[in-house]
C-alpha cells in the first residue's frame, strides 16, 4: 500500500464515515418521527420544526446543512412538502408550508431560498398578525434552477425547464424553460 492510498484510506474512514453515519441516523430519526424519505437521499443538517408527517423527499433527493422544512396546520392526508427525486437543495433554504410546496425531479434549488405558499392578509382595521392567513400551492417543475436567494411567493407555478435568476422575487406564474429575473421576476430569455 502506497502512502497516497493509505491517506486517502485514512481520509475516507477517519473524516468521512463519522460523518455518513450521523447522516443515517438524522435520516432514520426524521422517519420515525413521520417523514417520507426515499432511498439514497443525502440529508445534511437540516431542520423540521414541526409536523414531519408532512415531508416527501424522493429518492437521491440531496438537502445541504441548514435547509428548513416547516410546515403548519393540522395534519392533512397528503403532504404538503414534496420534493422529488434528484432534487438539490442548497444551504439555509426554507420551505415555509401551510397548505402545498412541490418541487420536481432534478432540480437545483441555490443557497439562502424563501419558498412559501402562504402570507397574511393586511387591512389597516386590525393588526397584521390577527388576521388572516391566506393560502394558495407552490409548484416547481421538473429540472429548474433556482438561483440564490430567490423569494417564491404563493400561488405560483415554474414550468419545466424554468431557470429563475438569483436575487429574483417570482410573484407569477414562469413558463416552461423561460428564464427570468428581477424585483419583480419578469422573463428575459428562453433556455437555449
């Protein structure tokens, strides 16, 4: 055994196993607890506040350290966060659930995302914390990428193939392989 393949050897057994093991474990509790995980998912250091009976996550599906699934309301006989199989999400991403957010298969989600389905409503007749939550579902297609920090809103739906600039706020529907950016995220091209 050369010392190049004994330190790679060390490497993979000393830093990385610790690592692989503890990723297993967080996986087999988040399941206990109620979450649909799929095989080969790769689960860093994430963070499920409330209700795991909600999450879906696909298999070879990947959430880096710091994603947030958080989901509210009674429990519902469906889930109201899927994420599909081969799906990337990047660090300190949140998932804000109150009634559906659905990503699909392969899609690159990047750092520091907001993606809600719900906000308030906000008459001056009360304050803005008593009133109403409103609600409508958030789905993301097939094979998009989402930029860092994007803001999605409720009720909006990316198409296939959609690619959303980082820093943009989607407020409307993206069409499938559009690209769009901006404050708020307006079309700017088509995926060539």
């Amino acid at each position: 055994m050369t010392i190049d393949s004994f330190r790679d050897e060390f490497i993979n057994r000393v830093i990385r196993y610790p690592g692989a093991v503890a990723m297993r474990f967080r996986i087999m509790r988040l399941r206990l607890l109620g979450a649909n995980i799929g095989a080969r998912c790769w689960i860093r250091r994430i963070s499920v506040p409330r209700n795991p009976w909600d999450i879906v996550i696909s298999g070879g599906a990947a959430l880096d350290q710091g994603v947030i699934l958080l989901s509210t309301g009674p429990r519902k006989s469906e889930p109201r966060i899927v994420i599909g199989g081969g799906t990337y999400c990047n660090r300190f991403t949140m998932f804000d659930a109150s009634e559906r957010i659905e990503v699909g298969r392969d899609c690159m989600i990047g750092p520091h995302c907001y993606i809600t389905d719900h906000d308030h409503l906000h008459g001056r007749d009360k304050l803005v914390r008593a009133q109403q939550l409103i609600s409508a579902p958030v789905t993301i297609g097939n094979d998009v990428w989402i930029g860092a920090g994007v803001i999605l809103l409720k009720g909006v739906t990316v198409g296939d193939g959609a690619v959303i600039a980082a820093g943009a706020v989607v407020t409307k529907d993206v069409l499938p392989g559009s690209k769009v950016a901006g404050v708020p995220a307006r079309e700017i091209g088509v995926r060539g």
